[in-house]
C-alpha cells in the first residue's frame, strides 16, 4: 500500500486496508516462495530465479498505471474533502 494511501479512506476503513495489506503480502509470499521452491526443483535454481523475477517485473508492469495519482480534475480522493476556495 503506498505510504498514507490509508489516510484517504474514511474512519475504520483505513485500518481494514491496512490489515487487508499485510495479510495480502504474508499470504502471498509464502505462495511466491512455494512457487519458486517448486520450479527451482524441476528445473534449477537460476532459472526458478530468473522465472520469479521477470514474473516480478511483469506484475510490476501491469499494476504501476493503478499507482498514479488521480489529476486534479477528477476531484478529491476517498474521504477527503474538497478544498475551499478562499471567500471574499
């Protein structure tokens, strides 16, 4: 989760995100380290590391655009307020 991403959900939400988060990247690298433990078997283990590690960078690939900040014309993000504009 990129830094302070859970600051833009409103009340509890922030802390479900967080734990969504950790439990999503425990999870997942046990199954990466299985994975790679059961290729570096049938094949060998430069191969099992070169296979996870281009696997890595095309993931990487595929959700880098969902990183991107929102541009400003589509408004304010999942629980913040909209800025006010000073009055006269």
């Amino acid at each position: 989760m990129p830094l302070g991403a859970h600051q833009h959900l409103p009340g509890v939400l922030g802390g479900h995100a967080l734990g969504l988060h950790s439990s999503g990247m425990l999870t997942l690298q046990g199954v990466g380290a299985t994975l790679a433990g059961g290729l570096a078997q049938r094949t060998s283990p430069a191969t099992a590391m070169t296979v996870m590690a281009a696997a890595s960078v095309a993931v990487t690939l595929v959700l880098a655009p969902g990183l991107r900040p929102l541009p400003a014309a589509q408004g304010p993000a999942l629980g913040e307020t909209p800025a006010r504009s000073p009055s006269a």
